[in-house]
C-alpha cells in the first residue's frame, strides 16, 4: 500500500520496493482531495514506469459520488488496473 509521509517519500518508498522485485502497487486514495490523489497517482505512475500493476484503493474514502466518478474518470489515462471502493470495483483496463 502506498500511503502516508509527503509525495516524495510515498514515491521513493514504492521505488525500493520495484526495486526489490515487486511489481504490483496499491495507491490510497480518498482521503486527500481528487485533485491531490490524482497528482500522487501520476507521479507514482511516472516512477514505477508502464509495466507496473497500479491500483487505486479509496476505502470508504469518498463520501459524494460525483468526486469518485470524477477521480475514476480521470484515472482511467494512467491506465491502473482498478478503482476500489467499498460500493465500486471497476476494471480499467
């Protein structure tokens, strides 16, 4: 799970852990605003590369419909595998 300290340290930590061999990587998202979460999801997107396994994970995080629409919407460009939310797993792909 990539979650926790500031942007820089989320993306360093899931850096180590590409390099470690990992290959698949949960983003939380929802607790921040749509727009932060969508900055922290491109730029983990940007430094695991395309062929990493990213999901996004709100968690009961979202509490308006329209924001994890949106968000989900949004994300579909980094190409993440899915949005998870307790009321929505949808496929991305």
């Amino acid at each position: 799970m990539i979650a926790g300290g500031t942007l820089e340290e989320e993306i360093e930590r899931a850096k180590a852990k590409r390099q470690e061999g990992f290959e698949a990587f949960k983003v939380k998202v929802g607790s921040n605003s749509p727009e932060y979460d969508l900055k922290r999801c491109i730029m983990i997107r940007k430094a695991l590369g395309s062929s990493a396994f990213i999901s996004a994970d709100a968690n009961e995080g979202f509490t308006v419909p329209d924001k994890q629409l949106n968000l989900q919407n949004r994300l579909k460009m980094l190409e993440l595998i899915f949005l998870n939310s307790l009321s929505l797993l949808t496929m991305l792909i």
